[in-house]
C-alpha cells in the first residue's frame, strides 16, 4: 500500500463512541477518514490488515498522530466508502448478539441517518466552530492575564456550560 502520510494534530481529530468503544475520525481532502484499528475493534476483525488489503487502494492511506507519545505514531486510516465495505463485508456484523452486530446496527441505523438530516453526527460542526473560537479567545485572553485568573473564571464556567450544553441537546449519549 503506498501511502501519503499525513500529519495530524489532537485538535483535528473527533470521535464516535458506541458501548464504550471509540472509533476515531480525521477530516483529509475535506472528506471523513477512519482510524482502522478502532474499526476492527468495532467490528471484532481479528486480522486488520488482511481485511485493510480487501480494500481499494484509494481507500486506504497512513496517518501520524503527532499527539502519540509511545509506540508508533503511525495509523491505517479507512475511508468513508471502506468503513462502510468493511462492516458490510463482516462475518460478525451479520451474527445477531455480538457487538460487531449492534455497532453496525448503530452505524446504520442511527449514525447514518443523523448525517443526512443534520449533516454532522455529534454537535454540529458550525456551533462546535463557535464554541472553538471562543473557546481559544479565552486561552489567549488568560495567558495575557498571567496571575490574574479571577477575571477570568467566570468566563471559563460560561465556556463549560456553553460545552456541556451543545452536547446535551445534540448528542447526550456521548456525553
């Protein structure tokens, strides 16, 4: 597989989660890409690279996580057309009673179906944009300050509960 590698930082990076299991997402060419491993943890593949190879070669590619501090940075990332071919090719997505099961049932059922409508799963990308920007205004604005935080507590309380709100209206089970 040859790969372009790409660079990812913590701050481009978001998650799903489904029954404690996180599947991670980065955004490349404006498209979803999926870390691979999180998939097969989903979809209890036991041979990643094998089902990885079943796989187009455009839609697969390698990833660095520049936030990674052990082991090796680097990840297979699956496409948003391979994510769905994996899970529809799985022998346990299909087995009723397992969790490749009821995660593809979710994918498919919910996750899906809440992106065509709202166009995001998880808050909605432009109320996250938002909340990032006031959110780094106030890192900015304290670091200034230095010593002098009080000011700026109030302002910090109203960040978490402006947070903790968009995810309980938009997406309370993954809170």
């Amino acid at each position: 597989m040859e790969a372009t590698k790409i660079i990812v930082k913590q701050d481009e990076l978001s998650i799903i989660k489904f029954e404690g299991i996180k599947v991670r997402i980065i955004t490349y060419l404006g498209e979803p890409w999926f870390i691979a491993i999180d998939i097969a943890k989903a979809l209890e593949i036991t041979n990643s690279r094998k089902a990885l190879m079943s796989l187009n070669e455009h839609e697969r590619n390698t990833v660095t996580l520049s936030y990674e501090n052990s082991g090796n940075p680097n990840y297979a990332i699956v496409s948003e057309s391979g994510f769905y071919k994996l899970i529809s090719r799985s022998r346990k997505a299909t087995l009723q009673g397992t969790f490749a099961y009821r995660f593809s049932n979710w994918v498919f059922g919910e996750v899906i179906p809440t992106i065509r409508k709202t166009g995001a799963y998880g808050v909605p990308w432009s109320f996250l944009n938002d909340y990032a920007k006031r959110e780094k205004e106030y890192l900015i604005e304290s670091s200034r300050r230095g010593r002098n935080l009080e000011a700026c507590k109030k302002w910090k309380a109203n960040l978490i509960a402006e947070k903790q709100a968009l995810w309980k209206k938009y997406q309370p089970e993954l809170i």
